[in-house]
C-alpha cells in the first residue's frame, strides 16, 4: 500500500545570515535596534554563511543518487533560498529532481511591531509586550502584527498536509528557519509545549545543521515518523566551515 508520507524529510536552517551578524553586533553594542536597512524577507547570507550552504551541499552530493533529496522545499526568504539553491547548485539532489518550490507557509515567524527590535530595544519601547512575553511564554505570546510559535505550528500542518499529498514515498528537503525547524518538530514527534521549550533551550538550531526523519509504517500500519539526527553538523566539519548557531532572542532579523 502506498505511504501517505514522504520517505525521508530533511529540515535544514538556513546558513548564516547578515542579519544574524547585525543582531549580533547591536546586542554587543547594547543598542535597541539592529542596523539593517532591509526587509526581513530580503536579508541574504552572509559569507560564512555561503560558505556553509555550499558546504552542505558538498556534503549531499556524496550521498549515492537513491538516498539523495527528489524534492526541495525553501522558505521564501532570501536566505533560505540561497541555502536551497547551494544545495542544488552542488549537486546534492537527483538528476531528476523537481524545480525549487517556494512555499510561503515555511518562512520565518512574523514579529510585527517588535521586527528589528533587540531584546533592549522591547524593554524600551515596548516594556508591555516584554511584560506580557514574560507572563506567557514565546511559545503562545503574539507581538501586534506578528506571530506566536502556535500559529507558526498551525500554517505548518498545512504545509505538511501538502507535502504529504503531492510528495509521498519521496525524499524531500527543506530550507527553513530556527523556529520553523522547532515547530516541525513540535507536529512530527507529537510533542508538548514544555517538550519543544525544553529542546530549545537545551541547544541553538545550527546554521544549515540537518534535522533528519525516515518514515516508516508502525503496529497499526500507518506511517510513522522517525527522528535519524539533529542538529547535524559533519557537512560543516567535513568541509572545514565555521558553525554558527544564533541564538532565539525574543525579535530581531534571524
């Protein structure tokens, strides 16, 4: 009986934006805003983020041709976009495989009023949003205009019921983000919000670090998804490029 579900998935973060080097240099500086004059949508890779993406592109092209990427998913942000197109310019998907898909359901959380915001910048602006973030957690505050982790979760099932329906029984790979990868999680291992929380403060998602599942029928027949790794980070080291893994802060360009 054909599967319902693709037979591998891998999630991939982005490489290292120069907005994660903006966030960086404005926290460092104890400043209330990142000094970027871009949409969040538009923030490339930086270099060592190319380097990255190309590196993990190396590494899956030395996969053999039947365990390689047939189908590769990107979040419509640049950066994860760059990601994608590495791993297709090196080579590391099928002869065959399909076109890039952009889906705009795979983005980044949406920070509304807080975008470009370091956590300074909300003490000082918005010292209520701070307060009400405190009281209730990431995973349910919403930002005026922007998301909380739930409704990232809710737009992602419906991602996955279009994966599911257009790519079952292939091997797809998608390009995302920190949060989006958590939240992929979330849904695929049927966790909790203290099981999520927890793995998010345990360890930052890696720049282009591989979060890999295999999908295979359990007792009752039906396909059930298996976590190979996370946070996978021997592209990177086999090709001697840097690993970066920025942290979740509250807003910021990620």
């Amino acid at each position: 009986m054909r599967q319902r579900w693709p037979s591998r998935i891998w999630l991939v973060r982005h490489g290292q934006s120069a907005g994660n080097v903006a966030r960086d240099a404005a926290d460092a500086a104890g400043l209330p805003v990142i000094d970027l004059a871009l949409r969040d949508v538009d923030v490339p890779l930086s270099d060592l983020g190319r380097e990255q993406a190309r590196a993990l592109g190396e590494w899956f092209s030395r996969l053999p041709e039947s365990e390689k990427p047939q189908v590769v998913l990107s979040s419509p942000y640049v950066r994860a976009q760059e990601t994608a197109r590495a791993i297709c310019a090196a080579k590391g998907v099928t002869q065959d495989a399909k076109p890039l898909v952009i889906d705009e359901r795979l983005r980044e959380r949406e920070f509304g009023i807080l975008d470009g915001l370091t956590t300074i910048g909300v003490r000082e602006k918005y010292p209520d949003q701070a307060e009400h973030r405190a009281l209730l957690g990431k995973f349910y505050h919403r930002p005026p205009g922007g998301e909380s982790w739930a409704d990232v979760i809710l737009r992602l099932r419906s991602a996955l019921d279009t994966i599911s329906l257009h790519y079952a029984d292939k091997r797809v790979l998608i390009a995302c983000h920190q949060v989006v990868v958590l939240c992929f999680r979330y849904i695929l291992e049927e966790m909790t919000e203290a099981d999520v929380i927890g793995i998010s403060r345990e360890s930052n998602v890696l720049n282009c670090g591989i979060c890999e599942y295999e999908f295979q029928p359990d007792d009752d027949a039906l396909c059930a998804p298996k976590l190979v790794r996370y946070n996978h980070a021997a592209p990177l080291i086999e090709e001697k490029a840097p690993l970066t893994a920025e942290p979740e802060a509250i807003v910021g360009v990620r």
